[in-house]
C-alpha cells in the first residue's frame, strides 16, 4: 500500500471517530452509534483483505502439510 493511501485511511478514520465522539458528547447515541458498521465494514474490506493476501504471499507452492493428491 502507498503512503498516500495509508495517510488517507489513517485520516478517514480518525475523523469517524472524532464525528462519533462528539456526537457520544452531545448525547446523540443513535448517531454516535451510526459510524460502527462503516468502521466494521472498513475492517473487513480493508485490513481482513490485506491480512489474507499477504498470508498467501508468505506461503510457499508446496510449503503445506497436506499431501498432494
């Protein structure tokens, strides 16, 4: 991933979190509650995908313990 991306990302969700807060402050549960599915659906698209990609870089052709049939 570019740096550029990772700032941007980085920056997204600092402001999800801010506007979430501010909104638990101001004592708007249902919005403050609202930003919860983007930041679950940014988990799964973003970092879930990330992780299952770089575990199949690191495995080798053969590498896994199963029998080839």
């Amino acid at each position: 991933m570019s740096k550029k991306g990772a700032l941007l990302q980085v920056i997204l969700v600092v402001l999800l979190l801010a506007y979430s807060t501010l909104q638990f402050y101001r004592g708007r549960f249902d919005l403050g509650f609202s930003i919860l599915p983007l930041l679950m659906l940014y988990y799964v698209f973003v970092i879930g995908r990330s992780r299952r990609l770089s575990r199949t870089d690191q495995d080798e052709p053969n590498g896994d313990s199963r029998p080839e049939v």
